[in-house]
C-alpha cells in the first residue's frame, strides 16, 4: 500500500533564529525565540507569520479542510470496507 501523502509539507512551525516581520502584518515583531509560522512558496522563498496571525490563518485552514472532508465521509453502511 502506498505512503499517505503529506498536502502540507510546505508548512511548518518554527522557532525564530532572529527578530523578523510578520509577512501578514509588517507591524507585527517576531523576536528571536519566539514560534511563528513559516509557508515555504519555493526552494528559496518563505513568509513568516507571528503567533497572532497564524492562529486566525490556521483557524481558516482548519474550516476549509474539514469542508474538503466533508466531501468525502461515506453515510453510515456505504461504501468499501475499511
């Protein structure tokens, strides 16, 4: 049987190596030390988020996942065994 594929590989949490700017809102400081959110958008290009922003994009992720779900749990008795 083939490996469950990871959709979100290109995202992960981190702990700041240095003081950034949170790519969502520039006034928001992500100090050394501190998690943020990192979506790699290439081999040499991320954005970061802070710990604020990344909740509510984490929270919007979390809506539209459980919506794409949806599409796919059978009713109760249909479909293959498991």
């Amino acid at each position: 049987m083939a490996a469950v594929k990871n959709i979100l590989k290109h995202v992960s949490a981190e702990v700041a190596g240095r003081r950034r700017k949170c790519y969502r809102k520039k006034a928001h400081v992500i100090l050394k030390g501190d998690p943020c959110l990192v979506v790699r958008d290439g081999p040499q290009s991320q954005r970061t988020y802070c710990t604020v922003c990344a909740s509510e994009i984490l929270t919007k992720a979390d809506v539209s996942l459980a919506d794409l779900q949806a599409h796919f749990v059978e009713p109760h008795g249909k479909g293959s065994p498991a």
